[in-house]
C-alpha cells in the first residue's frame, strides 16, 4: 500500500489516477489491503477532479428543452407550465424570461432544478458565449 495524501497538483493527479487503474486491474479481494487503497484513492481522486473541473450548471432554457427531449414533450405539452401558446414560443425562443410561477411549475413537473431555472439568462449568457467565441478565435488566429 502507498501512502495516501491529498492531491495537490496535475503530476500527483496523474500518478493517482494511473495507481488506481493498476489496483482496478487486480481486482482486489473485499477487505484487502488494495481494496481499501483503492477506495481511498477514488475519494481523492474525485475530491481533486470537483476542485479542479467543476461543471457549470445547464443554462435553463437548454435544461428544458433537454427535459422536453427526454420526455419526448413537444411545444404543445407545455402549455401547463408557461400558461398559453405564445409564452411557450417566446421562452423556448429565448424572448422571454421565466416567471416565478413558470419556475415553481417547471420544478413539480418536469422535476427540473430550481436552482437551474433561477439562474440568470440574457445579457450574462451573451456575453460569456462572446468571450468563449473571441478565446476560440484567437486560438486560430495564433496559428
């Protein structure tokens, strides 16, 4: 059994990480001293990996209409969230805000986050694609 400490740094990531696969190929006994390693090494690994790589919450517009796509609901099936025809256009085209009462039935319904659909949209989301956009051209324009 190595010793066991927090990963601090990519190169230390990276040995865990290639230690763990190495322990997943043994297929260690229950109980076994590599078995316990192997536990605690996924524990830190996933400790650094949350730290390091943390995952933006969905945009709401995009966390429902990937909802309606799971579901197989089209435009229509969301009338009793958003309340009449034209503000299912408006919000799935972006025109739109949710409403308070939009959020809450979302999140019974559809089981959506609310902490998701709270989320601020419109200018902050434009100007962060804006960003992402400029970072992406700049990268081919270097080259």
């Amino acid at each position: 059994m190595s010793i066991l400490k927090v990963i601090k740094s990519k190169a230390e990531h990276k040995l865990a990480v290639e230690r763990l696969m190495a322990l997943m190929h043994l297929n260690p006994a229950s109980g076994s001293n590599e078995e316990n390693e192997l536990e605690v090494l996924s524990v830190l690994i996933e400790h650094y990996e949350r730290e390091q790589f943390p995952v933006d919450k969905p945009v709401p517009l995009e966390a429902i209409k990937f909802r309606m796509e799971q579901q197989g609901l089209q435009q229509k099936d969301m009338l009793k969230y958003f309340g009449s025809a034209s503000k299912v256009s408006e919000v799935l085209n972006g025109k739109r805000p949710l409403s308070l009462s939009m959020i809450r039935k979302l999140h019974q319904g559809l089981g959506i986050p609310a902490e998701v659909l709270i989320q601020e949209t419109g200018q902050a989301y434009k100007l962060a694609a804006i960003l992402k956009s400029d970072e992406i051209n700049q990268l081919f324009i270097n080259k």
